[in-house]
C-alpha cells in the first residue's frame, strides 16, 4: 500500500494542548490501514472535526505495519484475509520512548500524521510503533496488526497505548488537563498517570487523593453493550505483562472484575466523566454498569469527509458556512428539492459507474437501490433483509425492481460472521432475477463506504436490540440525502422521523415479525414515495436539513467540550451554537412538512 505524503511537518509549541484523545484505531486517511471500522472512523471524524474547529486537542494510537486486513471473497463468498502493509517512516518522525513490561524494557518510536483543519489548525496524530532495533524480536511485532494475535499479544498492545502514551506526552512538553480514552482499550494511561503522579515511588503507596486526582483528569467513552466489546484478560497474563505494583493499583481502582482485569472497569473507576455515545446506548450503559453514572452524547460524523462532490459544490455556493458550522444544514430549506435530487442522482450514476469498473457487474440507476454495509456480526441480522425469499421476489416485482448492495468483513476468528456472508451469496444465486438484483461486494473500505452512503437510495440496518451502541453509517447516508430503513435502536431512534428522515422497522419478538414490518414499510410506504419524484425529494432534504445538521461531528465535540471536558460553568473553548442560534420548535415543525 502506498503510504501518502507527509500533509505537514510543521514545528509548533504543543505544550498548551489541553485534550489529549486516545484510540487504538483511527481511520486518518483511505491509505492507511489504522482503523477496521466504525470505533476507527469515528476517532478520525472526531479529530478532523477537532482541527476544524481550532480545538486544542492531540492524539495517540498505534501504528500497525500490517494494517487490519484486505477481504477477498471467492464465488461463494468464502471470505480469505491478507495483509495491508505500508511504510510509516514516509512520515515525520516524533520523539521516541521506552516502557517497562513483561519484566523487560521496550523500546518504542513515534511516528507524527497532521490532521489539518479548513482554516490551517493542526491537530497531531502520534503513532507508536515497538519495531525498533535492539527490542526483543516478539516485541518488535507487537504494533504490526490490530486486533491480530491472543490476549497476550492485545494486552501488551493495550498496555503500549497507554502507558507509552502518557511517555511520549511526557517527552513533548505536553501537559494536558483533559485525557480522553475512545473506548477501554485505552484505559491503562490512567496507570501510567498514576505513575506520573508518584514520581517513581511504589503505586502500592497511591491514595485515594492520588487516584481522585487522576479520576479528575479522565473522562471514559464507552462504545458497546456487547459483552465481547469489553476487553478482559486473566490475572496471570496482568501480573506477567504489568507486573505485581501496577497489579495492585489497578486491583485498588477497581479494575478487578469478576477475577479478571477488566479494561472497561479500570477505566469507569479512574474516570470523572462517563458516556454511552447514543442516548439509548447511555441507558443501557447504566444498567450494565449501576455503580457508575454513566451520560450519553450522541455520535456523528464529519460532514465534509463523507458528503459527496455534488452536494459540496451546490452548498459551497448556497450556504458556504456550513463547512465552518454545520448547523448551517438547517438552511437546505432555502434550495429547490429538485436540486438537492439532482445531486443524488448524480452520485447514484457514480456509484454504478464505479461499481461496474471494480466488480464488472452493472445496476439500473433507475430501480430503487437499498444499501447493506457494515463489519459482519451475527447481531447485525445481514439476513433478515432475506428472511422470506418469496416475499421479497413478489415485492421486488410490484414495485418495478429492486437492487440490494451488501459489503462487510468479517473479523478473521469469526466464523459465524463469515458463514453469514456464505448465506448472503448463497441467496444472491437462488434469486437474482430480471426484478431483484442482489450483489456483495468484497473488501469494505473507506472509499467502498463513501460510495455506498452517498449513491444508495435507501440505507438499511437491521441490528438486534439493544446491541447497536450507535451505528454511524446511517448519518453518513444522511446527510448525502438518504433516508434509512432501520431497527429503532442507537441513533435511529432520536435520528427517525417516519416518512420525513425515513422508517422505523418495527420491534417485534421474532425476526419473522420484524422481517415483514421491512417489507411492509418497502412495499408500502417506500416504493409509493420513491414514484413520487418531487416527494422523495422532499425526504432527500429533510434528511439533510433535520439530520445532516444534528448528527455532525461538530456538534458532538462541542457537547464534549461543555459537558465532559470543562463541565463547570461556560467553558474557555464552545464549540455548540448559542441560545439564540439555537432552533425553536416552530423552525423544526417548519422543516418537518
């Protein structure tokens, strides 16, 4: 893979940094392979959305040599791996640094990505990276491949993030006062501020004035309600990476769950501020944890990132602030819904074009087209779309055909998931027909995700609740003026208005129940819009004009900053609109007819 060009090698003073953000993936350019999914795209769109805005944030991660992995996908869907390698050193250098785990001294160097603003600000990336010369050969792997190895492996990844993390803070002069861990896998830099704090005393000797002055400094997002999502390693593999000291603080932060080190407990024991990052996820949250309080700020995108060319162009030239202020969507009221047609259809002959170039197989632009996109996981339900084949071949050719587009990777040690995209196959060669077009396409990536949410007519998802923590891809199909047929759970259920941002797949107690509310609401309530041009624009616009300029972002940085990062009182950084700016429930209503 190639790697691109250093965007800026620029010195500046980073000392008055006062956010530092860590994630173990970020999706920081469609070159290289940082990220697997959504966790990572949402850690990238949050730090554009950071240098944006001029926001005083740094970052930290690993680098990966090996990336995630490319999917390829044989003729019956049986899902193969390979690696995608790139070369880190085309990148500024940053400081290097060394930790001490598994009873031995680890040696680690930086690598510095420049996520750069619309008005210049610079928020850095810090890549950490163990392949350095004179490291244990085991150690030097530890930063090659995310999510690859054991428990082992991850462990001393984990420890990596935070505790060398905290050192190469340390070694630029950067004092923080906020340190942000995108989901727990960062957890282990609230022992490494602990460390800090002591100054080379025992972490035995910490207090509880110690810990509550590193619980001041934190603040925990946590991502899922499914129990896999939260990493726990045995107590023989902390002792063994960490060592007895660290052990006991953690064992005194209350990272010690059910006689495990529990990554998710560590982090809501040594953290001031907590939050679910969807409000129905920040419900569930509480009752996973009840000891903790647990708040909730909704995800979002970065709209500039995910919009298509055509709409860019046409609101460049209508409503230019929007780049700078998203809440500026608002103002597609005041464009012709016909225009904002038009750009869909522009990006639906794109998507097509691009599709036959990669794949070889061509699509009627001119038939309702759903979108499927997401990694594969049995929750996700990829098959309750198909879930009565009759159905949905008789429905495909009452409403004049239907196309269905799916992408996914499974993770590689998932064979539930892979089997699901074997099924998916298998059911694309049972119904294809003139009317129903059914199509996976392999190795769902950046660009693939780009194309999908921003050339589909309908974005489908269909996760089993309450396991979708928030779900993102559905905002990026809205604010391309796609609507979305889906479950009501994570975003969708603050982000759904029924028949205006689009439809509500009713909860039922099976999957046969809530199959057929999908296909009642194609049949019934879709495909009669969708033959009705002027109206299905009118959706179009809604989408973007309702939750295009809500679920940005933009906005979910300012509600951090005012409620996570600097809760006491009008913060010295506002990124969320004033109360005059604010919309009144009469702008809304307005909208909504």
């Amino acid at each position: 893979m190639s790697t691109p060009e250093a965007i800026s090698s620029k010195d500046f003073d980073l000392t008055h940094r006062d956010i530092a953000y860590f994630s173990m993936e970020i999706a920081l350019s469609p070159q290289l392979p940082t990220y697997s999914g959504g966790l990572g795209m949402l850690a990238g769109d949050t730090l554009r959305s950071a240098a944006d805005t001029s926001s005083p944030v740094v970052a930290i991660s690993l680098v990966y040599h090996r990336g995630y992995f490319r999917q390829q996908l044989s003729d019956v869907g049986q899902q193969t791996e390979t690696d995608v390698p790139w070369a880190p050193d085309r990148l500024p250098a940053g400081p290097s640094v060394s930790i001490h785990i598994q009873d031995r001294q680890i040696q680690l160097r930086s690598w510095r990505y420049d996520v750069i603003g619309t008005t210049g600000h610079i928020v850095p990336v810090f890549l950490l990276d163990s392949d350095v010369e004179g490291n244990d050969p085991w150690d030097r792997k530890l930063t090659d491949q995310l999510y690859g190895g054991d428990s082992y492996y991850r462990l001393c990844q984990e420890a990596i993030l935070g505790l060398s993390g905290i050192a190469l803070l340390q070694a630029l002069g950067v004092k923080p006062e906020v340190y942000h861990m995108n989901e727990g896998h960062a957890s282990l830099l609230t022992i490494g501020l602990l460390e800090e704090r002591l100054q080379g005393r025992p972490l035995s000797e910490a207090t509880d004035d110690d810990r509550a002055a590193v619980r001041e400094k934190c603040v925990f997002t946590t991502h899922t309600p499914v129990p896999a999502g939260h990493d726990q390693f045995g107590l023989d593999q902390m002792n063994q990476v960490l060592g007895s000291d660290r052990s006991v603080a953690i064992e005194a932060a209350g990272g010690i769950h059910n006689g495990l080190l529990n990554m998710t407990y560590l982090a809501l024991g040594l953290s001031r501020y907590v939050n679910g990052v969807a409000m129905q996820h920040g419900k569930v949250s509480q009752y996973m944890f009840p000891e903790y309080k647990v708040h909730a700020i909704t995800n979002g995108i970065h709209a500039a990132t995910w919009m298509a060319p055509s709409f860019q162009e046409l609101f460049d030239a209508e409503i230019p602030e929007w780049r700078t202020d998203n809440f500026y969507f608002r103002s597609v009221y005041g464009i012709d819904p016909a225009r904002i047609s038009a750009c869909h259809v522009k990006n639906k002959h794109r998507l097509f074009a691009w599709l036959a170039r990669r794949t070889g197989h061509y699509f009627n632009p001119s038939v309702l087209t759903l979108g499927f996109a997401r990694r594969v996981a049995t929750y996700k339900r990829a098959g309750l779309l198909l879930h009565d084949p009759e159905r949905l071949c008789a429905l495909a050719e009452k409403i004049g055909g239907l196309q269905i587009l799916y992408a996914g990777k499974a993770h590689p040690a998932d064979n539930a998931g892979k089997a699901l995209i074997r099924d998916v196959y298998a059911a694309a060669v049972k119904l294809n027909s003139e009317s129903l077009k059914i199509y996976y396409i392999e190795n769902y990536d950046w660009e693939l995700g780009a194309m999908l949410t921003q050339g589909v007519d309908v974005w489908v998802n269909t996760p089993r609740r309450p396991y979708e923590a928030s779900g993102t891809s559905g905002m990026k199909a809205a604010v391309n003026g796609v609507p979305s047929l889906s479950v009501l759970d994570g975003w969708w259920i603050e982000g759904c208005a029924e028949n205006t941002t689009g439809w509500a797949i009713e909860n039922g107690e099976s999957e046969e129940i809530e199959a057929n509310s999908l296909y009642h609401k194609l049949e019934n309530s879709i495909a009669p819009l969708w033959a009705n041009p002027n109206a299905w624009a009118r959706i179009q616009q809604h989408c973007i004009g309702i939750n295009g300029a809500f679920f940005n972002t933009q906005r979910m940085l300012g509600q951090y900053f005012e409620n996570a990062y600097y809760p006491a009182g009008p913060s010295k950084f506002s990124l969320l609109p004033s109360e005059e700016e604010s919309l009144s429930e009469s702008a809304l209503s307005q909208g909504n007819k």
